[in-house]
C-alpha cells in the first residue's frame, strides 16, 4: 500500500490518498522516497495547464531515496541503493531513439506523473532504465531538483558540443536558472545573467555569474548585441525574443527550456541573415542524467533549496505559485 497526496480536481488540494501497487515486475524498482523536489511542472499538471492530467493526481518527478525492492531481472541495483528518477518513469527501449541512447526522445516515453502516480509519496515504482543511482558524496537533501531542473540545463551544453570558451546568456534566475548559472560557471563559460529582479543581482554573482543586465533596461540589452554563442531561456512567459536574438553572435543559438504556451513571433531574417538558431529541448537521456550528476559532484554544484515536511504540502505549493521559492521547492518524506 502506497501513501501518497494527490488531488482529485483541477486545481484541487493534495489530500491524503491511499493505493495498491501490484506484484512488481521484472523490470522494476521501488523506490522509498526520502525527498522529492517541487517543479514548476508538477503546478502546472496540477492546473491542467496542458490538458492532460488525470486525476486522482499525485504529483512529484524529482525523486530520491533508496531501492526497497527490485524486480527478478534487474542487475545492476540492489535493496538499499541511493537512486533518483526524474521526469520519465519508463522507455520502449526498443524505437531508433532509445537504440541510439536518446531515451528521452522515446516515442512511447512514460512521464512519472503523467497517467501514473508521482513522487509525493512514500513509494514510488519505476522502470529500471529511467532509475539512476547517485554518486557516494550527492546530498540527497539537494539532489531531487537536479533530477530535472539540473538536467534540463544540463543536456544542452552537451547536445550543441558548447565549448568552455563560450559565452551564455541565461534569462530568467529561478528554478532552472540559479542551477544553469553554477553548472556554466564550472564549464568554463562567461556566463551573463538576465534578470528583472534587483534582489537576484547579487545572488546571481554570488552563484557564478560574471556580470549581469537587466531585462527591462532596453539600454542594457542593446550594449549587449553580437555578444553571446548561447542563450539559455529558462522563463514560461512571451518576451520580445527578437531583442534576444539581436544579442547574438553569427551562428549563435536561442535555447528555449521554459514552456512557453504561446507562439514564438519572430522573422526569419532575424535568423537567416547571420545563420542564427532557435531550438529547444526536454530533459536528457538516464546516461545525460549520470553524466550531469558525475559533474556537480565533482563541482561541488547543488541547487539552492527550501524544505517542507509532506503533510504541508500545499503550504509548499503555494510558496511556488507565490513565486516565493529561493530557487527549488523540496519536500521532505520523514
């Protein structure tokens, strides 16, 4: 029997909420949830922002904890396990995406909390593939948000080959943005921070920034035009992406991690004339996952978190909706 929080309307409070998981299969883990991180996502399946989110809904794809039990055919992972799983629960692992190691572009990818029951809770279960084990010196208070926010930032700098001479610009410093801003910094990059928010001038520098321009200041931004390889938008609102692109190198990149609902307007010429490129990408592949995990160990990266205990849970999502995390939401199992 699992206990979980879920909500039953859109919008809906977490209560709490009891169900039955059948005999684990072979392919399987459970996993007994220490902490799990509060995305921006989870708020917005809650909403039904993107019309579908089914309920009972338990939210929570930032998962930690430890391996309570494993199926007849896993190998590599044992009760007792530190592990983490993040925004995909389960793969095909048989289309050319998940053959050539883009698992995360799997065609039949299960979301964790998409159709199933998420991470708020004390037991989640997931494919083996989709389960990561952690590195002997990642705190696992910290670790839930890297599961996704530090993978998402992550897996560009990896499928775009970003050198460490590089120039990034990364809009937006929250969630996803304090995690870019300290993974860039040890990379190598210069790294600029655009923000709006005074108070996030100093913390921006203080996490590795090199300087920073504000985002309403048009004055600002246009002293800033031809300067950078790479720009990470980590924010879901409209912005005036030409400016943004104006801010570009030659052959430099507009990088979208946000989830923007709205249609991106921009002219063609803005990219064609200087062979400019707007793109955008999901979460990484499990191997992605390890890689990212290997290299915030090594760097002594962590995201900046803020801790509730699970019966709050709804404090803990409003704090979010507030806008009041200082940077990542997580919730505490015990």
């Amino acid at each position: 029997m699992v206990n979980a929080y879920a909500a039953h309307e859109t919008g809906g409070l977490l209560k709490p909420f009891q169900y039955q998981l059948p005999p684990i299969g072979a392919y399987e883990v459970d996993i007994q949830v220490q902490h799990c991180g509060i995305c921006h996502s989870d708020l917005s399946l809650l909403e039904n922002a993107w019309g579908v989110t089914q309920y009972p809904f338990v939210p929570g794809h930032e998962i930690v904890g430890t391996v309570l039990a494993v199926g007849q055919d896993v190998v590599h992972l044992k009760e007792g396990d530190r592990v983490g799983l993040g925004w995909h629960s389960a793969y095909c692992l048989h289309c050319d995406q998940c053959l050539t190691g883009n698992h995360n572009m799997c065609y039949s990818a299960q979301a964790t909390i998409v159709g199933r029951h998420g991470g708020f809770a004390d037991i989640v279960r997931a494919k083996v593939p989709s389960v990561v084990k952690l590195p002997d010196s990642v705190d696992m208070r910290t670790a839930g948000p890297l599961l996704c926010g530090g993978i998402t930032v992550f897996n560009p700098l990896i499928q775009f080959n970003i050198l460490p001479t590089a120039k990034v610009g990364v809009i937006g410093i929250g969630g996803l943005g304090h995690i870019a801003v300290q993974i860039l910094q040890a990379w190598g990059c210069e790294v600029t921070a655009f923000t709006s928010s005074e108070s996030k001038i100093e913390e921006a520098l203080k996490m590795g920034a090199n300087k920073t321009l504000n985002s309403r200041d048009s004055e600002e931004l246009k002293s800033a035009e031809n300067s950078f390889d790479l720009i990470l938008s980590t924010v879901n609102v409209e912005l005036d992406w030409s400016t943004y692109l104006s801010l570009l190198k030659p052959k430099g990149r507009l990088h979208l991690l946000g989830v923007v609902l709205e249609p991106l307007n921009l002219s063609v010429s803005s990219l064609l004339s200087r062979q400019k490129s707007v793109s955008a990408s999901p979460v990484g592949s499990p191997n992605a996952i390890a890689q990212m995990l290997e290299f915030c160990q090594r760097h002594n990266i962590k995201p900046i978190t803020q801790h509730f205990p699970l019966k709050e849970v709804n404090e803990a999502m409003e704090h979010l909706r507030a806008g009041k995390a200082r940077y990542r939401v997580v919730l505490d199992m015990n």
